[in-house]
C-alpha cells in the first residue's frame, strides 16, 4: 500500500484505500452466506400503526379542507420515493421486492423516519416508514420537533414546516456484501431515494428541501438509534405548497473537521471510522463564505464543442408518476446506437431543471453542493456524435471533446468486466476534485458529493425510463484506470457511473 501522506484527510484516505485495482481485486471477492445477509426492513415491536394503503385507493379528489387529503398525500409521496413497486420470484421461498428508488445489490440500506410537529393527520411525535407493509409506525409519541431544531442550529426551514423527514441508514444493509466501499454506494443510494423525493412531492404539492448540516450524535439520540449500527444521512423538511409560499433554496451544508491524524485502520474499520470522523459537532466551525458565480471547467482549447440546448420533456404528473414506479435497472443492452436528440434530452432533465418549471416542477431543487460535481461521457453509440470522451459544460451547456476514440472494450474492463459498460451507448462519469471538495466541507464532503452524484443519476435513470430506453448505475469500477484510459484528470476522483443504451428487454 503506497504511503499516505501526512495531511491526507480521512475522507481521502478512506476513498484511496477502497478503490478497485486490477492487481488486487481477487482478493477482495469472497463468497457471501446469504443465511447471515442482515434484515432488509426494520421492526419496531410496539407502537401506533397508521396503514397508508386505503389512501391509496382512495379514489376522492385532493381537497386541503379534507381531513384525509395529507393522508393521500404522503401515502403517495411515500411509495414513490421508497416504495415497494415489484416482486421477483427467486429461487428460495421470499420473493425479492424492488423499491422506487434503486439500490446497490438491492440491498436498500436507507431507512425514513417522519418528525411531526402535529398536524390534522400526524399528531406530534416520531414514525418510521414501514416500507413492507406501506405504513407508518408511531414509535414516540412525544414532540421532538425542538429537538430537531436545536441540532439543526435552528435552521430557518423548520419553523415553517409541520413535518420532516429524516434518513438514516444501516450500515450493514451494504457492507455485509461490499464490504469498506459499502460507505460509498449507501449515499449513492441514498441520492437516488432524494431525486425521487424532490419530483415526488412535486406531485403531492409539496416542496421538499435538502438539510446536510446537523448534530448528528443529537439526531441519532432523537429517533433513538445505535450509533454503531445506523446513522442519519440527511434532513428532508416538508413544506405545503396548498397553504404557504416556499422560498427558494437556503444553503444547508456545514463543513465538519478534516481528520489528518488517524491511526492505522485495518480492513472492515474504514466504514465506521469515516462516518464517525464526518460528523458535526455541537458547536459549529465558521460559516463557509458565499459562493462565487459557477463555471464551467476544462475549457480544452481547439476541442470540438457541441451544443446541448434542445426541446424540453414534456412531462404530465401521471407519467411521471407512472415513471418512477415502472422504473427498473436495465441488465442487457443490445449494442444498439441512441440518437443525439436522445442523449441531449437527457442531460437536459438531468442538469437543468430550470427548464421545466412550467410543468409544475422545482425550477432549483435542493443539493447540498452541486457546483463541485464535474460530468463527463464516454460516447461508444450515439448517432450524430463523434466517438470518444467528453467534458460536460453545464452552464455553457455544451460537450466538449477530450478524447477521441472508441472505448466500448476499455470500458467493459474498466467496469469490473460487466457487459452493460461495453454494450453501453453512451456511459456518464460524475467527478469530483476531492481536494478542493474537503477543503471547503470538510471529510462531510464525502457524504454530501455522494448524494448529489445519486440524485444526478436518478434523474438520468427516470428520464431514459421515459424515453423507453435502457439505464443502470455502477458503482463497481476500477478507479485510477478510468481517469487514465479516458483521459479525465487525475484529481477528479470518480464518484458514480450511468450506463445508457438501448435494453435488451432485461429489467430488474
């Protein structure tokens, strides 16, 4: 192992150590027993139970005087970010159940948890979503809203919202199977569980808001959780847009500490020592200073550019509805090409939702620092668009060229040997640098980048569904190799791969 550098964070450490290596792989892979994966869903063995599943069926319009009309909605809005929405048969006698929001080895480490400050539906107290049974579980009944504000350092948010929710996730759900780099894919996973939250209460008419900067060991004791074993990963404030104006975004990322003194961690001590060492303080470092206007990076001279401004997708709260819940992770592609109004159709919805305000959605929806994520795409198949990799101008919006090549067999190898990477039309590479990431939040950078780079890829995953095409997410991949076969620079560290082509009629 090369030598870690004195003033290494943690944060960089942790991702230098969990990276995949071709000289090194084999010895990561070992076999699982499956009669040891730990429980996909949590129990909570007493407690008022709310079944959400006659809302469902409840065929009454949305009218805010009606008692039951919060009830349709969250019910709603609950199924559609984490639901249950398919069951596959297996070989064992437990079907596999998949959920709107896809997940690493459909492992589903996250958890939601429901604050309420009282409300005509939600009396005040603390609920866990019962995804198995589409439920909630009122475990407290006590009002812990002061509680929440006071970790949150009274964030202005809070005293405008009657409901919040809170993620969490257990840790085990994914390192029982991937082990260290497990901490990577539960924010992944947790970014896509927010990208359908946002659009999600878009439908319910509510304005979900993002809260990165938090005590954490207070809001572990809150929903009463063994820190050992689960931890909150973000915030969620509920605002209704039927009866209140919501403002726009408010910045609520606080840095935590760099770690630069660790000690000699050994394998399976990574993931937890990172999460601890990435946690807020109960008293705050200084406020980062305001953002400066974002640019666009890697501005190649003589690089061929294209332009990506196009027609907007023309979405209807039904087929968007209809989207998430159909959604599913393609296995096989054909090979075949997609065309370039396809892929620019994409890129749009993904990266400029300004553009669809008038269809009733965010016009700026929350991340916690979106400016610091870089895109770039390996283009193997797209037709209108030469071959090769390319740097993703976001504000400029246009691709510009890097790399000029085919590299449906580099990214086949690059991708742990996975069919998809090399039958892919076109492959998306979010990035970060972490150096300049950490600097600014802290070792907590490595959650909020995670998050954002899995509501990105969510966003890509709901539009290709819509579009009829193929889309799945990496999180497997051999980490220096892609920066150096495609030609990215090697401060950007690899956060998150999209694959995109044409399916093979293979979901899952």
């Amino acid at each position: 192992m090369p030598e870690i550098m004195p003033e290494v964070s943690i944060a960089q450490h942790y991702h230098q150590r969990t990276k995949y290596d071709p000289k090194t792989i084999a010895g990561k892979n070992r076999g699982l027993d499956w009669n040891r994966q730990p429980a996909l869903y949590k129990e909570y063995p007493v407690g008022k139970v709310i079944d959400l599943k006659p809302y469902l069926q409840d065929s009454q319009a949305n009218n805010s005087g009606d008692l039951n009309d919060l009830g349709r909605r969250l019910s709603r809005l609950l199924l559609l970010t984490y639901g249950l929405t398919a069951k596959i048969p297996t070989l064992s006698p437990t079907p596999q159940y998949l959920r709107a929001a896809p997940s690493a080895g459909g492992l589903y480490p996250a958890e939601i948890y429901l604050i309420s400050r009282g409300t005509s539906f939600l009396p005040a107290g603390l609920y866990n979503y019962q995804v198995r049974h589409h439920s909630l579980i009122q475990f407290w009944d006590s009002d812990g809203w002061g509680k929440l504000q006071a970790a949150t350092f009274a964030h202005p948010l809070l005293d405008m919202a009657d409901l919040a929710l809170v993620i969490t996730a257990v840790f085990e759900r994914s390192a029982w199977r991937y082990e260290d780099r497990a901490y990577r894919r539960i924010f992944l996973d947790t970014g896509h569980l927010l990208g359908n939250l946002e659009l999600a209460a878009n439908l319910q008419d509510f304005r979900s808001y993002l809260i990165g900067g938090f005590v954490d060991q207070q809001v572990n004791e809150l929903l009463y959780l063994d820190p050992e074993q689960e931890g909150v990963v973000a915030i969620a404030p509920l605002l209704d847009q039927r009866n209140q104006t919501c403002p726009s975004s408010i910045l609520s990322v606080l840095p935590s500490p760099t770690d630069t003194h660790y000690p000699q961690l050994k394998e399976g001590e990574l993931l937890n020592y990172l999460h601890q060492k990435t946690q807020i303080p109960p008293t705050p470092l200084p406020q980062i200073p305001p953002q400066t206007e974002p640019v666009d990076n890697y501005n190649f001279p003589f690089c061929t550019r294209i332009a990506t401004t196009t027609t907007p997708l023309q979405w209807k709260p039904e087929s968007l509805e209809s989207t998430i819940l159909k959604r599913r992770s393609t296995r096989a592609y054909t090979g075949e090409d997609l065309t370039l109004p396809e892929l620019l159709t994409l890129l749009d919805f993904t990266y400029h939702p300004e553009h669809y305000a008038d269809q009733g959605l965010d016009s700026k929806p929350d991340y916690f620092d979106l400016d610091l994520v870089q895109t770039f795409l390996a283009v193997s198949g797209v037709r209108g668009l030469e071959e090769g990799c390319y740097y993703y101008a976001l504000h400029s919006e246009e691709l510009r060229q890097i790399r000029f090549k085919n590299f449906r067999q580099e990214l086949h190898y690059l991708c742990l040997g996975q069919d998809l990477a090399r039958d892919a039309a076109a492959i998306v590479f979010h990035t970060v640098n972490l150096t300049k990431a950490i600097a600014k939040w802290g070792d907590r950078a490595y959650r909020y980048l995670h998050m954002d780079a899995g509501h990105l890829g969510q966003r890509l995953n709901l539009g290709a569904i819509y579009l009829n095409l193929g889309v799945s997410g990496i999180g497997g991949f051999f980490d220096d190799q892609v920066n150096d076969i495609l030609g990215i620079p090697p401060e950007e560290a690899v956060l998150y791969i999209t694959t995109l082509g044409r399916p093979r009629n293979s979901l899952f």
